[in-house]
C-alpha cells in the first residue's frame, strides 16, 4: 500500500490557535441542544398542541392536497415531502408519528385517516410503502385559513420554502387529543379529553374571564381517554388541572360471565389508555407460572378487526370471580397509574399549565388568528370594491371610454388617459383595460351594483368585528359551538370518585379468592336443567308457575362438595357442585340461569339420569327399583372412582327410579303399567353392597312393568298421580288422563305381593303412561319444562282419569321434601328453547 504524503501548508499560512474552556463550551453546547430539543423536538406548543414534527406533516399534507375528498396516497410520499422539505431529521420519525395521528386509541381524535396496517398496541405497523393516508376531518379545522395570513410563515431548515410557526387550530388540540414527550431535563405528559366537554369549557371562559376552576369542571369533569375504562379517584385529576401536575388510577373496564356451563370468567372490554391485550396476557400468565396469582385458569384474546376489545380471563372452579377481578386489579396492567405533566410552550417558553391557563393561551391564539383572519378578509374586500367602483366609473360612460381608448397609441396611454379624464386609480385603469367587452353589458351592471352592496356590507362587518373585543369573543365561541356540533362524540371514560371494596378483606388484607364451603342444595330440574342454590333450607314454591319449576331431584351439599347422578344402568357418576352455576333463590325454583345435564355428565345412548344423590357416610342408603320389579338398597359405600354402579342388572332390565333415604322407615312405592301399586316398608329390603342384584319387589302381572318406583314419608300428607293411555300411541303424543288421589288410600301391603289397582282405565285405555307417588301437593311439566296444571285430588284409588291439554312428561313433589324428590321420569336434556 502506498503511503500518503502530508501537504505541507503554504509559506504565507498562519497557524492561528484559540484557547477554549471546555467547561464554557460544554454548557454552551448542552444549552443549544437542549434548546433544540425542547423548542424543536419534543414539547408541543400550547397554542395548537402539536410538535413540529406534526405540524409539519399536517401542513405537507395539505399543501398536497390530500383532503378527505380525495384518495389516499401512499405513507412513503408523506414522509418524502416533509423529510426533504421541512424535517429532515430521518424517515422514521416522521412516519413514527404519522401512524400516531391515525390510530384511533392513541388519539382521542385521530387527525390522520389511514388505510392499511397501521399497526395495534401489541405491534407495530407496516412499513409507510404498504399503509395509505389522507387528512381526517378533524385535521382540516387545524389548517383552515392557513391562505389568509392568520399565523406566521417561517423559512424552512434550507430557507427554500415556508412553513407556518403554528396553525390556526380550531380546536383545543392540545387539551383534546393530550401529548407526550420527553425533553433535556424535563417531560410532558398530558392525558385526553373530550371534544365536547373542552369546547363548552372553552366557550364558557370566553364568555366569563373570571371563571374559576370549580366552574371549568362542571364542563370537563376529568380526561376521557380513547380507550374508555375507568378513572378511579379524581383528587388527582383536580390537583393536575389546578397545578399543571397530578396523578390518577385508570382501569379496566371489566364484567363476569358464564363462559361455560361449568366455569365463570372475566371479560375485559376496554383497557387502561396505551396497554395491550397481549401485555395484559403475557403479564397474567407470569404470575400463574410463578404462583402468584390464583384461580386463573386460561386467557384467551378474541379481540380482531371487526369487533371491539374481548379479553376473556377464564377462572378456575371454587374461587370468588370478584375477589380474582381485585387480585388482576392489584398485580396486572388492568390498572395502570398515569401521570399528568402539562409542560407545554408558550412564547416559546416551557412552561407547566393548569387547565384555566391552557384554554387562556388557546383563546388568546383563536381571537388573534380570528382578527388576523378578518383583517386579511376586509383588506380583500376592500381592494375588490376599489375595482368594482372603477369599473362602475366606466359603464357610466362606456362610449367615451371606448373611444379614449381607441384614440391611444399604447396601452400605456390609454391607461395614463382614463386616469387622467375619470380619476381612476392605476390598478383601476389597468382593471378597466384588462377586462373584455362582452362583460360591459347592462346585465353585468346590475351584477357589479350587486357586488359592491354586498362588499360595503361585509367590509362594515368586518370593521365592526375588529373595532369590538365582544363581537370577536362572540365570533370565536360561534366557531368553537360549530366544530362541536360536528365532531363532539359522546364520553367513552367513566369517572368514579373511588374506587370501593369489592370483596371483604381478610385478616391480611387480602381478598378471599376461594368459594366458602358454605351449605347449598343442587337441584335438577324436569327438562334436565342443574343448579345449585346457597342454603340448606327448603326452598318455598311461589302461587304461580314457571318454566323449567319442576324439580325432581334435590341434594344437601356444601359448595366444595361432590354429589352423584344416579343414571337408568345403575350407575353413580360423581359431579363436582362447584362446577354447577350458582343461582339466587328467587330463580333456583325456575332454574332460570340453570345449565344442561349434558355439559358436565357424559351418558350412554339410552342411558337417562334419574336422581341425585349424596355421598353422605351418615345415610341410610340409596334404594333403586327396576322395570322388572326388582328393588335394592345399596349400602353406604362410596369408592373414589369418577363413575361406579351400584347394581347388578340382569339382562334387557333397567332402573325406573332411585331416592336416597333418610331415616330407613320410608315407604317404598312401585307403580306398575297395568295399574296397580304396592306400598311397603323400606325396612324389609336388607341393605346390598354394590356388586348385589337385589331382591323381589312387586309381582307383576303378564306384560305388565314396572312405571314408577319411589320413596313416600307416610308421616307426611302424601299423593298418587297417574296417567292412562293406549300402548298403541307413539309415546309423547298422546296427553291420556290424569287422576291425583291421596296417598293414604292405598293400604301398605307385603314386599314381593301384586300390590292394589291405582286407575281404572277407560274405553281405548289400556296402560298407564306415567304415574307418581309422593309428598303433596304434585307437580307437572311438559317435555319442555312448561308447567301443566293437575286435576284435584279425588278419594277414589280406583277411579278413572280426566283429559289433560297435553302429554305430561314429569311429575314431582315439593322441591327439598327429602325423599319426595324422586320424579314420575327420567329428566331429559333440555329442548332447543330461548327460555331453557
């Protein structure tokens, strides 16, 4: 490599070496940038509330014409046109803050309208040579009357072009859409409002100088963010609009639902103002992978383009949703601090402003560029007038005109003439001279007479206006009421004083999140619906009927508990009640809110629940009855396993009914279908283990089967129902007739005997399609769990029926009368039905 010789300085060449202090020019230097960053770069100016770089993009792009009539153009010529006219300070920041101005939950009110990814909250947009853009509606008040000399022009970085020091800004911008920036020793931070709630403050202030603060937030009560949520606690929000500082708690706005029939969640609709959905997820599942939050058991984002923010935190079974809700509250970005900092430039000064102070520098500018505004309008009127006028001079006499003109040997004769002979004004000849014959008719005098009217009668208003600060203020209010009719939209963010306990606090101070192992009963209804209630009392039938009342199964439990669906094979399948929805007890009786037996037990085909039962040690067993007639009961005995039987079946055999007993001397009831009913005591079943088949129950005739098999309290006020019908229907089509009698009519008899006729069947009758024994006084529902009314109770155990409407599909007694909660059926799954 060849070696570069130095140059060795000329003769003449004197070495010249200043002596400077470093620490002088290191100050100096830090002051000049750090001015430059604030004046520059990152604080924006109180008067139209936009940073230079916004401003100049604003301008840019409209001096290209990219109005909201017109098409959208692509990102990278925006960011072309102001890099290399007005910032050139690289393309990245420029197109940083263009796709700032178009997306709707940074700004209150978007000022660009952007078409393309313009990214979310979670990720960035696509590169400016994908996105479009063109100015938003709101983005033209901010430029309007920019061509009538209402702001100063400033030459640019190179002095080729101008650009306006600030815009005219029809609005409070800077209050409205809030700003963020971070300078040389110092920030802002200014959260949004409300187009409406500032302009009808602003308006007030013009109005009432002296208006205090108290006043002002009557009309702008605290900041209304994009994204909506909630502001807890405003004693920060008034310390920030009286100071110019201040601090207040955003949060989320959230509700409970059912998710599943077995699991409640927590649905986020709207967020703290600038988090993300994804921030929200990834920060809960940190702390469920770390142990720190509890009774979480999924989240899942289904949140896209086409419908609004859904959040759904899916909780686990057993823990209060309201307590977890305070927990996410406490650990997560669901709440979130903001911090007000209204540094802002005014005279080219930063300075911190309270709310008063900034609608003040807003007023202040609005009336300055109003008169500006009108000064440059009657300047304009007036030197039309002044031609108007000459032109007048000259139809009043057109023939000497024409012939002075003529007569010239230039134009500049001509001219020097006319002003000579009509006392015109140079811009009057030339006027005069420059405008064609055809317009010198009669029609176009009465025009111009027009014209002048109507310019003397604006250049007086105009002079009216500039002459009386009233009719100004009055003017600048008329515009601020007109932009609001247009643009104000409605409060997305709602302001709570406080924010409240939700759930009551523990010895710690923590929220309880588990569901207290408090007593319940679990209720399955005709129509297959389950629920569970709180308490452990009876629960009381209202005077009138509702869907889905009949309840034929009820089971004493905790909330933590287990209880067992005892199905037609004889099995017991374990169900957990906290899995259950928890219903209120004004709609436990309808089971309104209640969920079908299909979402938590998974049956065989023709497999049917029947009952529940408990898992009590204390009880004194479960007692089942099969079609065949064959009854047992089952001993105390509850292995571990997630479903068991409890009975041998035999062959082509199945289970009609199972009730779990209470004190062992219940009645046991079978009714058959060829009507007759055997009532014997519960004490002459020895108890079977599981494996066991069980013994005779009833003797059955030829044909006939068993209906109905159940427990009854002969201590308590009891009844039988039955229905009869021809075998030959289609089961579920026919209605057939009921007949209720008091259960005291059958006398008990032997276990193992034929038992004593309970109907007497009619012409065309020769079965009894369901039939029912149990506490008084009964109830019945249709398949869809429409409740259908009985005839009365007669005395006769042998009588024949009464025509009912429509087929019956269950009947049961009083909802938690122990052993009366057996049913005339097997529930099924509810219907297809807006009511189930």
């Amino acid at each position: 490599m060849a070696r570069r010789t130095a140059t060795p300085p000329p003769e003449d060449f004197e070495e010249t070496i200043l002596d400077v202090d470093v620490d002088e020019e290191m100050r100096g230097s830090f002051l000049e940038y750090a001015y430059s960053v604030i004046y520059s770069r990152a604080i924006p100016d109180a008067r139209d509330g936009l940073k230079p770089v916004q401003r100049r993009i604003l301008f840019q792009m409209n001096e290209m014409g990219l109005r909201p009539d017109r098409a959208h153009v692509k990102c990278g010529r925006v960011v072309g046109d102001v890099m290399g006219k007005l910032h050139p300070h690289g393309d990245s920041a420029i197109y940083d803050t263009l796709v700032r101005m178009a997306q709707p939950w940074a700004m209150r009110v978007p000022l660009v309208d952007g078409h393309g990814n313009f990214g979310s909250l979670d990720a960035g947009p696509a590169a400016y040579r994908y996105t479009e853009c063109r100015l938003a509606e709101p983005a033209m008040l901010l430029v309007r009357s920019l061509d009538e000399n209402v702001v100063d022009m400033v030459p640019n970085y190179d002095g080729q072009f101008e650009q306006p020091e600030v815009l005219p800004a029809a609005f409070p911008n800077l209050l409205v859409n809030g700003a963020t920036g971070i300078a040389v020793g110092m920030a802002t931070n200014m959260a949004p409002h409300n187009l409406g709630e500032v302009i009808d403050a602003t308006r007030h202030l013009i109005t009432n100088p002296d208006a205090t603060l108290d006043d002002l937030m009557r009309f702008v009560p605290g900041p209304d963010l994009p994204s909506g949520g909630r502001i807890i606690g405003l004693d920060g929000v008034r310390e920030a609009y009286e100071t110019g500082r201040g601090a207040f708690k955003t949060r989320a706005t959230a509700r409970i639902e059912n998710i599943t029939a077995r699991r409640k969640g927590i649905v986020i609709t709207e967020l703290p103002y600038m988090v993300g959905p994804e921030r929200v997820r990834e920060r809960i599942v940190e702390l469920v992978r770390n142990k720190k939050l509890q009774g979480v058991a999924d989240v899942v984002d289904y949140t896209d383009r086409n419908t609004t923010l859904r959040l759904v935190i899916e909780l686990k079974s057993g823990f209060v949703p309201e307590a977890v809700l305070e927990e996410l509250y406490r650990l997560t970005p669901l709440e979130d601090s903001f911090s007000i900092n209204n540094v802002a430039l005014v005279d080219g000064q930063p300075r911190t402003l309270g709310l008063k102070e900034l609608l003040e520098v807003f007023i202040a500018h609005r009336l300055d560029v109003v008169r500006r505004r009108s000064e440059f309008r009657r300047t304009k009127a007036a030197d039309r007038l002044h031609l108007v006028d000459g032109l007048m001079v000259a139809l009043l006499d057109i023939d000497e005109v024409i012939a002075v003109i003529r007569s010239s040997d230039d134009a500049s004769a001509a001219r020097e003439r006319l002003m000579a002979i009509f006392d015109l004004s140079d811009i009057q000849a030339r006027y005069i001279l420059d405008t064609p014959l055809r317009r010198l008719t009669r029609y176009d005098r009465l025009e111009l007479e027009k014209e002048g009217e109507e310019l003397r009668r604006t250049i007086a208003e105009l002079t009216a206006l500039l002459e009386d600060e009233s009719l100004l203020r009055q003017a600048v209010s008329a515009e601020l009421a007109e932009v609001s009719a247009q643009h104000a939209t409605p409060r997305r963010t709602v302001l709570l004083e406080e924010s409240g306990a939700v759930t009551p606090r523990g010895r710690a101070g923590a929220a309880s999140l588990e569901i207290a192992d408090d007593p319940c009963q679990v209720l399955m209804s005709s129509s297959g619906l389950l629920a569970r209630t709180a308490g452990a009392g009876p629960l009381v039938h209202g005077d009138s009927r509702s869907k889905h009342d009949v309840v034929v199964s009820v089971a004493a439990t905790t909330a933590r508990g287990q209880v067992g669906v005892v199905t037609s094979t004889g099995r017991v399948v374990r169900l957990s009640v906290l899995d259950l929805p928890s219903l209120p007890p004004t709609a436990a009786l309808t089971l309104a809110g209640g969920a079908p037996l299909k979402e938590f037990v998974e049956l065989d085909g023709g497999e049917r629940a029947l009952s529940l039962t408990t898992f009590d040690p204390d009880s004194k067993g479960l007692a089942l009855g099969t079609e065949r007639g064959v009854v047992k009961r089952v001993v105390p005995d509850h292995p571990g396993k997630d479903a068991y039987e409890v009975i041998r079946l035999d062959d082509g055999d199945h289970v009609v009914g199972a009730v779990e007993l209470t004190t062992g001397d219940e009645d046991l009831v079978f009714v058959t279908t060829d009507a007759q009913l055997l009532r014997f005591s519960a004490s002459a079943v020895r108890p079977q283990g599981r494996a066991g088949g069980g013994v005779a129950g009833i003797k059955l005739g030829a044909g006939a089967k068993a209906a109905f098999f159940g427990a009854v309290d002969p201590a308590r006020d009891g009844a039988v129902v039955t229905v009869s019908g021809s075998s030959s229907a289609l089961p579920g089509t026919q209605p057939g007739a009921a007949k209720v009698t008091p259960y005291s009519e059958y006398p008990a008899k032997g276990r193992a005997t034929g038992g004593v006729r309970c109907h007497r069947f009619l012409k065309g009758e020769d079965t009894l399609l369901l039939a029912w024994a149990g506490a008084a006084p009964p109830r019945a529902a249709a398949a869809s769990g429409v409740p259908i009314d009985l005839p009365e109770a007669t005395g006769r155990r042998d009588g024949s029926g009464v025509p009912v409407a429509q087929p019956i599909a269950a009947v049961a007694g009083p909802a938690g009368s122990s052993v009366s909660d057996s049913a005339s059926g097997p529930p099924a799954d509810p219907p297809t039905d807006p009511d189930s």
